[in-house]
C-alpha cells in the first residue's frame, strides 16, 4: 500500500487496481458507442433473394386475402419522400409482433441454408397516413396485406385495407407499403408479411456456425440482433425506442431444441411439401422490448439448471462442455448475481426463466438478449483443472455486465443510439459491482428512481440527469458550479475529452481537445469542459476545484522552488483527462519517484506514467520527458504499474522493433537491467508455488506481459523457464502451463524446440479436451518456430480439413505472417494458393484481398511486389 498522511487519502493496490479497470471499461464504453453508432450508418450490400421452396403453410399465392401479392420493385428511381429520412416515422407505433421463423437447417445438411416466415405487426395510428414504412435489409419479401381497423373484442375484427404496391428503399433500408386508402389516426391495425432470406455465416443477423462436440461435426443457428439486424430476421419497426410485445414460434428440425426469450409453452408437429416432419415449438409473449433484443437459436446443445427465486436459470453448451462441469461456475454465479442485483436495483427481476448459451463461434463476445443472453464459449465456460482464478474472474465480469443489462437496457432503454452510453456505461459499473458483490455493498447515486420511473420505456441522457439532480438538491454536502445537466453536457454533447496544460509556476490550468495526433488544426473547435480536478499536494489531499473556462488561474496551486514542493492532478485517476505538466515539474516529480517511488500513490504512478507516453506519442512533450519518469523503475514492485510502461513502449507487433536495428537494442539494455528484480520476483512463484498467485486477479492478468517481454527481450532465465514448463507439459499432459501465461509459454516452448515440439503443439490443437482458446493459443504457438520448413508445413496444413479446421485459414495466415522469418513465406503461400483461396471464401470475395493487404502491409515495399498485388487483385 501507498504512504498513508493525515490530511490525505490513498486507495490501496487493489481497490486502486479496480478503480484504474473501471476507466478501461468506461473508456471501451465510449469505444463501444463509436463502433455500433458507426454500424448503424453503414449501407447494405444489395438484396439477396434465396432460392428456397416457398412455405408451405404461408406461400405467396396464400396471402394477401385472395388478390395478387404485390411484389417488391426497386426503389432508386422514387421521387423524393418520408423513406428518404434515416429515421423512421411516427405516424405508426408498434404495439405487438406475431413472428414465425422457419430456419431450414437438418443435420448434415450440405446447402445452401435459408430460413422463411411470417410476422403480424398491430401498430396504432397516430396520425393519417397512406404510406406505411419499416425496416427491411437482405430479405425478400411477399404477400403485403394491411388488416383494420381492429375491432374491439378477443380477435379485433376489422375489413382490408389494399396494398397498391410494396417497394424497397435499399438505402434507408426501407420496405415501403404504398396503399388505397389511409389508415386513420386513432385506429389500429394489423400488417401482415412474409419473407425469407439466406442464412449466412458471418455472425451477424440470423446466422449459422459449425462447430465440433464429441468428436463429431455439428451446425446450430443463433442471433445477433445489436444494434441493426433485426431487421435483416424479419421486417420490423427497427428502432430501439420503438417497444412492443411479441409472440414468437420457431419451427425447427425435431433433433434440435429452439430457443427464444421467453419459456416456450407449446410444442407441436407438422410436415412440409416433402414430408418431412419439422416441430413447432411456440413461446410464451415477451415483455414490451426493443426489436434488437429479440433473440432465437437452434442447437443441439446440453444445460444445467437451478431455479433462484422463482428464475429458472439454464446455461447452454456444447454436450461435452456440459459433461465435463465447464458450466458449473457460470451456474453457479449466476443465480446470486440476480439476487444480488435485484436488491441493489429494489427491482424484481421480471422473467421466470433466463437462458445463457455458450457459443463455439460468436463475434460479440456477449449479448444481453432479455432471457436469452449469448456468449462466446471462451466467455462463459470455465475448465475446472485451470490453476489460475482469473478466468473465473473474467466470467464473472462477463455475467455481471450482462445481467446489469437485464436493467439497464432491456427494462430502461436509450431512445436512440448516441445513448447507448446510458447502456454501456451502467452496466460496465455495475459489473464491477456485481462481481465483488461479497465487499459491502456501494451507494447508488438516484440509479432507484431512474429504474423504476422509466421501467419498459426508453430515455435519454436527460432523464438521468434530472433524477441525479434530484439527490444533489436534497443534500447540503455536495456544492456544483452550475447544474448537473449543463456540467454533463459539457462531456457528452461535444467530442472528445480534454488534456489539462497546468504551469505550476503561475498556477494557470488551460485546457484544450486531446488529439492523438496534434497538429495546428487541431484547435480549430475550441471545445471546453466543466472539469472536476481532485489534487494533492506533498502527500496531502486538497479541497477539490473546478475548471469551468479555456483557462483559469489557481492560486493555491503555485509552488515554490523547492524540490520537495510538488503537486499531482486527478487524484486515483477519478476524472476523464489527462494531465500535461510543465517540463520542469515533470523532472521535479521523476527525481521524486527514483528517491521515494511510494511517495505517490500507486494508481498515480501509472497515471503518471501512461499520460507522459501517450502525451509524448502524440506530440504534446517531448519522448525525452516521458523516459525521466521510467530510470526509477528497478525499484517498482507493483506489476500493474509495469503493465502500464510495457504497453507503452512495446507495441503488439513486436517484429516492427526487431526490424529496428537500433532501437532494439537499446530497449533491450533499458528494460532488462530495470525489469531483472519483478521478473526474477513472479519467475521464482511461477518455480516454486505457482499457486500463490491463484487469489491474485490483477497479477495474473498482468503477468503475461512481463513474461512475454522478458522472453522477447532475450531473457534465457526466461526462455529457459518456457522450454522446461512446455518440456514437463509434453512429458505429462496433467502438468498444465499456467492458464494465464500459456500463450508465452508455448510459444517460446515451441520456438526453443524442434519439430517434436511444433508436433506436440499439433496435437494439443487437436485434443478432443481442447477448448476454443486452447486451440487459438496453439494455433498461436505453432508460428513460433524458427524453422522455416515448419512454417512451410503449417501453411500447407491449413488447407487440410483433416489436420487444421478450414475456418482457421486466415488466422494461419495472419500468425505465420506476422514473424521476421514468416512474412516471405506468408507472401508466397498466398500467391501461390491465391485461385484455392479465393475458391474457399467464394461467398465473401473481397475477403482474401482484405486479409492479403492486412498481414501484408508491413512486408510490401517494392514496386515488384505491388504489381504483384495488382495483378492478384485482378485475377480474383
């Protein structure tokens, strides 16, 4: 722990270490934001029909009451209209679905894979219209009819209203019902549709993934609705705001089990023009929710279950995932988590059943589906013989964020997707919350009444800003410079967050945008921020002050010419920017850290540290002044600190520096002679007792990169520790590498050894025990070698289904190319498989130049080499 005064305050190593984890997630809140909101503006390919029988209980010459289906035209040569709008309108408000999906998947199945259905929209009028709009992308559709308006009474009643013509705007993403007559503000009615499209394998939409479970190869079908597939399932009001209920029927081969978000409730039979016999299961009606959280799959999978509090909680997985208690962590945290949520929130939760379903194959890493969460496998599963506790922590994480999403999100829901962060940023909290759940609980600030007060309705940042601003005027504790709206507007209403310049001489803090890259343009927005600014000076705590203009003068922040007067910004890291000090305080603080480094407190050390960098890298200091504050570092014992310089100056394509003649040695000579004392501490656990470091969640996560560097650096204590953990694993399978350096271990291992290693790694890839990590990591190792003949052999195996999975091609690739010795031979593998290469990923042409251009643009540097590309880009 840090140095404790009596007029300040310290956080200790690991609630500093969680409080430092708590900005990452924010900060990939923030990340999270960008990406989705970036997504939802991408255009679409052009529609894909399938070639698919047409179904035989809702064909298209079965709609439509009797008369001739519209058929969709092509919508590029329309006048200008309402379908023009990115959003939708509001003259017609969702109100319940009646959705069937018939997903034609059996097993064995060659292809190609479609799925068909129908969905029964009841939409309310709010204002006379005669067109009508809702979300449609990638699916063909039939048998446009409008029904009402809806009587009162059980089935509505209510006569035809008829489609003149159904269209597609392809760029909105619109399909567009051009009828008669108007449908009437007041009324309600029903729009009937049916569709069917194709059942592709990027995961996105309604997606197919194959995958092995004992032994044998499977496929099985699911979803990923976030943040604008809905609408490529089905047609749909694909608007996070706009809510409604559903009922929801899969049909589904009789081998597989089918699920929704709510409790299925009915199972039935039916044949198809073939015969064949196909199960209906139909689920129970869902909760008013955003079409984005609609979730389905079809798998052959096992579960485990308890009930907690009348919450029946499956987890789903593979058979022998679930055979061999894989899911009995996750089982068993996930019950408590709910309790321990729905006290914290006074909130119920308001489902009887929650399934969670392990992915082999799923991009998003997880989604919190309202009672059908999805994770990938890796996410969810936890190996009981793994020896390190991170993993289970890392679930945990995972489990929590998205059980806080149950709340934040599906019951409370941005109104738009600029507030995702509202999503985002409540659930990255509480899921640092929930997963130490057994520490006293935290007090909420108003998150009570922002629950309940919009429970099944959407927001914006506004609503929350009121319900804070309700607590802050019942309290006499906590004093604002203006209220909380206009100080959170300040952050959430323009880009970016700032970088405060602060002169210590004069006591002048400015502040302006941070750029990653400062250049003179950079200033052109002017942008200033309402900043809290918590500071301590000589060890002491200060009163905080806000920073509420361009720049402001702080009197009590002047320091004297004394070398023990010194002062640090963003006490524990708690505000949102980065601090760049005059240069020479900056010397001031590093002569501080090599004659006392616990001086400053932990968290600040690295915040010292990681800012300097980053300021440096993008042009604000000089890279002089940010290696000042790293000559101390013999003497840094906390490994989350040295994460924090390694990432820094070690970027993750370590071959770039080798390739740098002069450079590498000189990081080499630097780091070694300071990294020697932290690498000799954890290298002699990792010797004697391993387990030492099981309780430890921020060790273990962090000693990867301690290990990676001091082998990469040429360390032989290091190599030598690779070759003998990886010599015992081959020795006896039982004597398994630590979980969280398994990855450096069998990499080293393998590049120390020969082809007897590089074979071990083979097999382990090929264990029938080997999980999805297990096999990405010795996918991993297996491009460590230093024999070119290996790699050569590798490459080639990758076209073998029978040594390699297919679906690994790409990541082969990538990996081999990624090494000194392996970019030559990356380069001439694809070019000599390019036509084979273009063959497998037939369905995604663009892909191998995407991927060729990716893992080669390091390597292409000569004009020959460039033609070369050209002319592969043309033959493909």
């Amino acid at each position: 722990m840090g140095p404790k005064a009596a007029s300040g305050f310290y956080l200790g190593r690991k609630p500093a270490a969680l409080l430092a984890l708590l900005l990452a997630a924010l900060l990939l809140a923030l990340a999270v934001l960008g990406a989705l909101y970036g997504r939802c503006l991408q255009e679409v390919e052009e529609l894909r029909a399938a070639a698919a029988p047409p179904s035989p209980t809702a064909g298209p010459e079965e709609e439509g009451a009797g008369c001739c289906p519209p058929t969709p035209s092509p919508g590029s040569t329309r006048p200008p209209g309402v379908w023009d709008n990115s959003r939708l309108p509001r003259a017609l408000l969702p109100l319940h679905y009646e959705l069937r999906l018939w997903p034609r998947l059996s097993p064995g199945q060659p292809g190609p894979f479609v799925f068909s259905g129908q969905v029964n929209i009841t939409v309310h009028c709010a204002q006379d219209t005669a067109t009508v709009l809702l979300h449609s992308s990638e699916l063909e559709l039939w048998g446009a009819a409008v029904r009402g308006p809806l009587l009162e009474g059980p089935d509505g009643g209510g006569g035809g209203i008829e489609v003149a013509e159904l269209w597609l705007e392809e760029r909105q993403e619109y399909a567009v019902l051009e009828l008669r007559r108007s449908l009437r503000a007041g009324g309600r009615y029903v729009l009937q549709l049916s569709f069917r499209g194709p059942l592709s394998e990027n995961l996105d939409g309604l997606f197919l993934t194959r995958y092995t479970d004992q032994g044998q190869s499977s496929m099985l079908i699911a979803s990923q609705l976030e943040p604008t597939y809905a609408r490529t399932v089905y047609p749909c009001f694909d608007e996070p705001a706009m809510k409604a209920t559903f009922n929801i029927i899969i049909v589904h081969h009789p081998s597989y089990v089918a699920l929704s978000n709510m409790p299925a409730i009915d199972t039935s039979e039916m044949k198809d023009e073939n015969g064949s016999l196909w199960t209906v299961t139909t689920f129970n009606t869902t909760l008013k929710m955003s079409t984005y959280l609609t979730a389905f799959v079809v798998c052959d999978f096992d579960y485990i279950t308890r009930t907690e509090r009348g919450n029946e909680i499956r987890i789903w997985g593979r058979k022998e995932a679930i055979k061999n208690g894989h899911a009995d962590y996750a089982l068993n945290i996930t019950g408590p988590l709910f309790s321990f949520l729905e006290d914290l929130f006074n909130i119920s939760y308001p489902l009887s059943k929650t399934d969670l379903v392990a992915l082999p194959d799923f991009g998003a890493g997880a989604m919190e589906n309202w009672g059908l969460m999805t994770f990938r496998e890796s996410a969810l599963m936890y190996i009981p013989s793994d020896q390190f506790g991170s993993k289970k922590t890392m679930i945990c994480l995972i489990v929590s964020h998205e059980l806080g999403h149950q709340w934040f999100g599906n019951l409370v829901t941005m109104n738009w997707w600029n507030d995702l962060w509202l999503n985002e940023g409540f659930a990255s909290y509480f899921e640092y919350i929930g997963a130490s759940y057994i520490e006293p609980r935290l007090p909420l600030v108003s998150t009570k009444s922002y629950l309940k007060a919009f429970s099944f309705s959407s927001v914006n940042q506004d609503d929350l800003w009121t319900h804070i601003q309700m607590v802050v005027d019942a309290q006499n504790e906590v004093q604002l410079p203006a209220s909380v709206k206009k100080i959170m507007d300040s952050w959430t209403c323009q880009n970016g967050f700032p970088v405060l310049t602060f002169n210590l001489s004069t006591g002048i803090i400015s502040q302006e945008q941070f750029y990653n890259r400062r250049t003179q343009n950079n200033t052109t927005y002017n942008n200033t921020w309402i900043v809290p600014i918590s500071w301590i000076r000589n060890g002491s705590a200060q009163p905080l002050v806000w920073l509420d203009k361009s720049s402001k003068m702080f009197p009590e922040m002047q320091i004297s010419d004394s070398e023990h007067d010194w002062i640090l910004l963003n006490m524990n890291m708690a505000g949102y920017y980065r601090v760049n000090y005059d240069p020479l305080h900056l010397k001031r603080l590093a002569q501080l850290l090599e004659k006392d480094p616990k001086a400053i407190p932990v968290v600040n050390r690295l915040h010292l540290i990681d800012d300097a960098f980053t300021l440096a890298q993008a042009g604000y200091i000089e890279i002089e002044a940010a290696f000042e504050l790293t000559k101390y570092l013999a003497k840094e014992d906390e490994i989350f600190v040295w994460y924090s310089v390694l990432s820094n100056l070690i970027p993750d394509n370590l071959e770039n520096i080798l390739n740098n003649y002069e450079l590498y040695p000189f990081l080499k000579k630097y780091l070694l002679k300071r990294m020697l004392p932290i690498y000799h501490y954890y290298a002699s656990i990792i010797h004697q007792n391993v387990d030492a470091l099981a309780d430890d969640y921020f060790d273990q996560i962090h000693l990867e990169k301690l290990i990676n560097t001091a082998c990469w650096l040429g360390l032989q204590d290091c190599l030598n520790l690779s070759s003998e953990l990886y010599a015992k694993w081959m020795e006896n399978p039982d004597n398994e590498i630590p979980f969280t350096i398994k990855r450096t271990i069998c990499c080293y291992g393998v590049a120390m050894g020969s082809d007897k290693e590089w074979d071990f790694a083979l097999k382990m890839y090929n264990h029938n025990n080997s999980t999805e990590i297990d096999k990405d990591i010795m996918l991993f190792a297996m491009s460590c070698t230093r024999e070119s003949w290996l790699l050569y052999r590798y490459l080639q195996y990758s076209l073998n289904n029978s040594l390699l999975s297919s679906d690994n091609i790409s990541i082969v690739i990538s990996n081999v190319a990624a090494t000194e010795i392996g970019q030559r031979i990356a380069w001439e593998f694809v070019t000599e498989n390019w036509l084979a290469l273009n063959e497998r990923y037939g369905e995604q042409p663009n892909y191998v130049v995407q991927l060729y251009f990716c893992i080669m643009e390091n390597f292409v540097n000569t004009d020959l080499q460039i033609q070369e590309v050209s002319y592969l880009h043309a033959i493909g």
